[in-house]
C-alpha cells in the first residue's frame, strides 16, 4: 500500500531569516536561540524519519501542493531542500517528489505566459528532476512520450498522481486600459505617499485561479500517453475490473470552500471551476489534494453532468492540506501520511505532529475515508442511510465495508445492489474466513459453509442447531418448499410481485425469549424484471442486522444459489405455468436495518462438529468408531479428522460484536456416542475413552455457560478470554487422545502442543 507525505503552503523564507514561533515579548532569549519555524519543521520530519525508519517503511512519494516559499523568496526553495534532507533514509526517488507552484510560487506583475514568472520555481524544481506540472508559456512541446511522463506524472504502481497548475494566473498583470505612460504619470502625482502608490498598482494586477485550455490538453495528453504506454488501450483494458489506474489530482487552490469564513475579495475561486470540475471527472480523477486556504479539511464533492442532469453525479474526494506557518498552525497537524488501497476503496490519512528538539513524537490522530474509484460502485451516504451501488459483488463489498468502517463500524438501513449475480468464484475469492487456504481449497470450504446454511436441516425443534436458512425456505412448518411456490406464481404471471419466501415463525422464534436464536435473514421477494427483450430474476431481501465483513459475503452466496435454483424451476415448466424460456439470475439487492463490520468470523462459520450433525452425522459417528476399531479401513486419516474438528473450536483472540460461533449440538452428539460405547464391556475399562468423555463434558458446560451469557448480553471482552483459557487446554487434552490414540507415530503430547498453537480461528 503506497505511503504519500503530504505537504503544502509551507512559505518558506531562507532558513537565517526564518521567524521565531514562540511569543517573546521579554528579550530574555536571545535571537539567535529562539526556536523558528524552519526549525521546528525540520524536528518534525526528522522525528517522521525516525518513527518511519523503526518501523521498517518509507515513503514512496513526496507531494507539495504549492507556496513552498514566501512571495516566491529564493531562499525559501534553499531552505525546502534542508527540510527534505531530514527525510534521508525513507526519502523517495526525485521522479515520486511532485510539486505545483502555488500563488506565491510566482513573480509579480508579469503577463500570463511569460517565463519570468516560474523563477526560481522551475530552475529549483526541474533541476533536481521533481515532477512538475505543465507550465504554460514554458512547456511547448506536446507531453507524448516516456521522458514526459517521468516530467509530468508519478506513478505508483496502479496509481497516478497527476499534477495540477492553477497558479498561471496568480499575480498576473491586466490590461485596464490605461497606458503604461498614464500610470508612470499618476504614480508620480502621487509623490511620496507610499501607500497610496501601492494601492494603486495593486489596480493592475490580480490574484486569479484558472487553469488554462492549454493545461487541460496537456494533461489529457498525458494521461493519453500514460495508457498507451501501459499497453491500456480500450481493447487491452477490456474485461479488467478497472480500465484505467486509480488517478490522484494535485492543485494549489480549493474547489470549493473549506471553512465558513466570509471571503469579500476578487477571485475567490476559480474563474473557469464549472469546466474545471467537469474536466476532472472527465479524466475519471478519483481523489484531488490541494492547499491555499490553510485549512485541513476533507469532504465528497458531487459534480454532475450540464448535459445530461438525469445521470448520476460523480463523485471527487477532495482533501484540503494543513498549513503549518502563520497564525493557522496547528502543532498537532504539520502535514499528513496518506496511505492509499488502489484495490480497497479507502484513504487513510495520519496527522503528523510537529516535532521539538529532544523529545519523541508518536503517531498523530488517524482517519479512514472512503473514495469512489471511477468505473467502480457508487455510494451515498445521508443522515440515515448507505447505498451501494455496483455491476460486481468485488466492486459493492469494497464500498459497503469502507462505508460502515467509515461510520464507527456501525450503520443503520443499508441497502446494496449487485448489478450482476455472482457465482461462488467471485464471492469465496473475497471472504476472509479461511486466510491461508488455497484458492481451491477457499472455494470447497466457502460451499460447504454455503450449502450449511441452505441445507434443508433436520426439522424436529428438539433434533437440529436452532435452523439453517434452507430449512425455513424449502421446509418451512416442516414441509412447504416456499421456492417452488415462487416459481408457480412467477410462472402463472411474470409481473406479480407475490414471489415471497419468509424465514420467520413467530411461534417457533418466540421473539421475547433471549435464549432463543432466530434468523436474521428475515424474508426475500424474487421479482422478474424485463429488458432488452431478455427476462432476469431479481431479489430483494430483508436482514434484520447484518455483520458485512463475513456474514453479507455468504448472504449474497445463499441468495444467488437460490436465483440459480429458481431459473432452473422457471425454466423446467410446471403444471400450474408455463415454462420461461429466456430467465436468468439478474440483480440482488440486500437490505439491512441494523450493519456491522466486525473483527472475526463471527456465528456464520458454522463450527464442522455441527455441520457434520446437521447434514453429514455418519461422519461423526465414524471418528467416534476411529477410536475403537484398530482395524477400521482408512483409520488413519481420523487422526487428522478429529485434530481439525476439534482446533477449530479454540475460539479467537478477540471477541466479535456480532458474537462467536459456539459448538453445542455436534458436541453434544459426540458426548452421547462416547457414553453409550463406555456401557460396553469391551470399553468400560477404557481410561483414555473416559479422560476423553470428561474432557468433552467440560467443553459442552464452558460453551453453554458462555452463550447463556452472550444472549444475555453479557459477554465483553474479559468473559471471552476466561471463556478461551478455560476451552483452549480442553481442546489440547482432547487432540492429544484422539489423534495420539489413532496414530501413535503423533504422540499425545506433540499433537497437545500442537493444538495449544493454534487458535484465533474465531470459530
């Protein structure tokens, strides 16, 4: 993930001329030992070297987003380079250092256009190879080729920074229409009346932000230049998630305004903003960073299309930078580490705090904020709601859990929409359940946990894990498959909206009862849409609470496996409707009252001991005759079985708000197969079997303790680890009779160190 320091309005002046920063109005330190600016600059970012240098980083590029010195005093370009000397060691190559000059980064009373202008910037700046931008009036030659884009662009992998110029109109000189001879006349009628004479040349010239028709170009050419270069031409980036790389705009003045200050002054904005903000999303730049007000703020900007107002607006994150000179500085936030995800759709900026002479600065205060890549999801965040919106699951997960971390983690009525129905492929390349897996192996545990929850389970209240989802859609009461009544009614009348499948039973549910689970997954309405002379099934469906890191990924799985399983349905034809030749699985659409991102698995990873019980319990009874018949055929990968089953129990570190999945009935099972062999005389004797029945007693007890309380509501992070220290020797003790007794070459005692290793499975 690329690591950016941003800078900007620095206004520096020669490093001997530098201003005290503290308040002396008593002489008592003398001039010359009296902390200044360039000084306390210079601590802090040789304390960010320190802290970035311990922590084995370095910085990948260096942004100034203009006025690196004070009306464009060439002392204050000396002393920019003694600040950048005290990043030695985590400093970036000259190619990833970019600046733009900012209004005080040029001369005075110059035209437009005239190279005057630019001194000392652009002998300073180009002398060392720092990326510039296009510079009107300097850069005549069209920008096409590898040496212009090292010139014009930094580029970090899938990321490109783009530098701005807005400052060819600042202090500009104007024609008035006067003549230079009339104003040396009135200069001299005005004598010696020193303001006077500077009021009145500040007549004929103006402090305009513009950025010209010919930087625009120049920039398109780049940009232009840079795809072709990449070998991204449309028909290369065809079928990529994202055809062009994630762009990031530098400029030196605001969009809009960042504070509510009052500004009474010509040109306050830009003179030509309406065409500037339509040619940035033009050029799909995602994020733009600017400074000149001397305001540290961030914030969406919408901007929408003057030719077509029907189209959705595109969205800009802007960041406003701090300044730290003059009255605005604030010692807490001197400059910002930016780290930038081009695959995950967030920012996360860092204050850095000003550094003094013997003292170490920590890290400053963190934030994380969303962006919206073009080409990707939308999202729109209100007082009361998210939406999410996008053609892939990849694209809709990324915004939705960078919008819900956005947000404290917490969200209410969240609505995703999933243009495209995604196949298991997709979602399971996504969870972040199994971490280390294989992709393979990802994908056949990421099915299995799936089909658990669409299993049509066992349906005796007494006999089964609460529910699975499957068993309230295709069982529900105990035997109304609710999908094949949607797929009668859909096929009788394409338009209806009745095709309803519920998961609720207030009878069964007991909604009052704490101790009782119930689905979150309330209820979903299958609808068929038509288009372009093609029918789609779509779904909308109800949660209501949802945590999205993990749970929303195998939701989205369970509802596109039962679009698959519907299309087939409609397809096949009944007695009641006809068949539909052209359906196929459309969009899905999730709605939550109540969203979380949790920090682990939280109760959708089903522990295997009760998915084995719920759909495969033959499996279990056969570790348990693993045990006993020596002779057993294939006994030997029961060792591996049972070590597996049982580690996987160990729960994790942290405590999930959500809660965490807690093996009972599975357990429960085993516990009864155990007893019933130990009534056996060929078994009463058996001392490891009954060492291994307690053990399982004492698991079962700890984790029916454990969720009373998690109904309960009393479960934080302090009962969760006296719950992990209690099951995690348990389960240690358990792997080492078990997979020890199976296998003797795994002896007892490494199998048990080998279990206490484990852990943080969350499961």
């Amino acid at each position: 993930m690329p690591l950016i320091l941003h800078l900007s309005d620095l206004h520096l002046v020669a490093s001997e001329k530098s201003p005290a920063m503290d308040d002396h109005k008593v002489g008592l330190v003398p001039p010359g030992q009296r902390e200044t600016h360039h000084a306390v600059l210079r601590h802090t970012l040789r304390s960010l070297r320190e802290r970035l240098g311990g922590e084995g980083r370095r910085l990948d590029a260096i942004v100034m987003s203009g006025d690196i010195a004070h009306q464009n005093d060439p002392g204050g370009y000396d002393a920019f380079f003694e600040l950048l000397s005290e990043l030695d060691g985590v400093l970036p190559e000259p190619e990833c250092i970019l600046v733009v000059p900012g209004n005080h980064d040029v001369s005075t009373g110059y035209h437009p256009g005239e190279r005057q202008r630019y001194e000392p910037f652009e002998d300073r700046m180009r002398r060392v190879r720092f990326v510039t931008p296009w510079l009107e009036g300097i850069d005549t030659k069209s920008p096409e080729t590898e040496d212009d884009l090292r010139r014009h662009l930094v580029r970090l992998g899938d990321i490109e920074i783009v530098p701005i110029n807005t400052s060819h109109f600042a202090h500009v000189r104007i024609d008035t229409g006067i003549s230079d001879a009339q104003w040396q006349d009135m200069e001299t009628a005005l004598g010696d009346d020193t303001e006077a004479v500077k009021a009145l040349k500040k007549l004929r010239v103006v402090d305009a932000a513009r950025v010209s028709p010919e930087q625009m170009d120049a920039i398109k050419t780049i940009l232009r230049t840079a795809t072709r270069l990449r070998g991204g031409d449309p028909v290369a980036t065809r079928g990529r998630e994202f055809p062009t790389p994630l762009r990031i705009g530098v400029l030196h003045h605001q969009l809009l305004p960042v504070s509510d200050a009052e500004e009474v002054k010509s040109f306050e904005s830009f003179t030509n903003l309406g065409r500037l903000r339509q040619f940035l999303v033009e050029n799909d730049i995602a994020i733009v960073l600017h400074g000149h007000k001397h305001e540290a703020v961030a914030y969406m900007d919408y901007v929408s299309s003057y030719d077509d107002p029907k189209l959705s607006p595109r969205q800009v994150l802007v960041i406003a930078g701090p300044s730290p000179s003059g009255r605005t500085f604030d010692r807490r936030d001197v400059c910002r580490l930016i780290e930038i995800d081009p695959d995950q759709p967030e920012i996360r900026l860092e204050k850095v705090p000003a550094g003094y002479a013997g003292r170490t600065v920590l890290a400053g205060a963190r934030t994380t904020l969303p962006y919206m890549r073009p080409g990707a999801a939308t999202a729109m965040r209100t007082k009361g709601a998210i939406v999410v919106d996008g053609e892939t699951v990849a694209m809709v997960y990324r915004q939705l859990l960078a919008n819900v971390q956005a947000v404290a983690g917490k969200a209410a009525d969240v609505v995703c929409r999933i243009g495209k129905a995604p196949n298991d492929d997709e979602i399971s390349a996504l969870y972040p359940g199994f971490p280390e897996t294989r992709i393979e192996e990802k994908l056949r545990r990421f099915r299995e946990l799936v089909g658990w929850w669409q299993h049509p389970a066992l349906v005796s209240a007494e006999d089964q894990p609460a529910f699975t989802h499957g068993t309230r859609i295709l069982r529900y009461d105990g035997h109304l498959d609710q999908l094949a009544e949607v797929a009668s009614v859909l096929r009788t009348d394409m338009g209806s909206s009745r095709g309803m499948v519920v998961l609720l039973s207030p009878s069964a549910d007991r909604i009052s009862d704490l101790d009782n689970e119930f689905p979150s997954f309330c209820l979903a309405q299958f609808l068929i849409r038509a288009e372009n002379e093609r029918f789609w099934l779509d779904c909308v469906a109800y949660f209501r609470k949802q945590e999205i890191r993990y749970w929303w990924l195998v939701n989205v799985a369970e509802i596109a496996d039962l679009q698959n399983r519907l299309v087939k349905l409609l397809t096949a034809g009944g007695k009641k409707g006809a068949r539909i030749r052209s359906v196929q699985a459309g969009s899905i659409t999730t709605i939550a009252a109540l969203a979380h991102a949790g920090s682990s698995p939280p109760k959708v990873q089903v522990p295997k001991v009760d998915q084995y019980y719920t759909g495969e319990r033959e499996k279990l009874c056969a570790m348990v005759t693993a045990l006993l018949w020596s002779g057993m055929p294939g006994r030997e990968a029961y060792a591996s079985e049972w070590r597996e089953v049982l580690t996987s129990l160990i729960p994790g570190d942290k405590r999930d708000p959500d809660g965490v999945a807690v093996a009972f009935e599975g357990l429960r099972f085993l516990l009864c197969e155990l007893e019933r062999h130990l009534e056996e005389p060929a078994h009463r004797n058996d001392q490891q079997l009954r060492e291994l029945t307690v053990s399982l007693e004492r698991l079962l007890h700890e984790n029916t303790r454990y969720l009373h309380d998690d109904h309960r509501n009393r479960v934080d992070q302090e009962r969760h680890d006296r719950w992990r220290a209690k099951v995690q020797p348990l389960i240690s003790t358990m792997v080492g009779l078990t997979s020890g007794r199976i296998s003797p070459a795994e002896t007892g005692l490494a199998v048990a160190q080998e279990a206490d290793g484990a852990g943080g499975s969350g499961t």
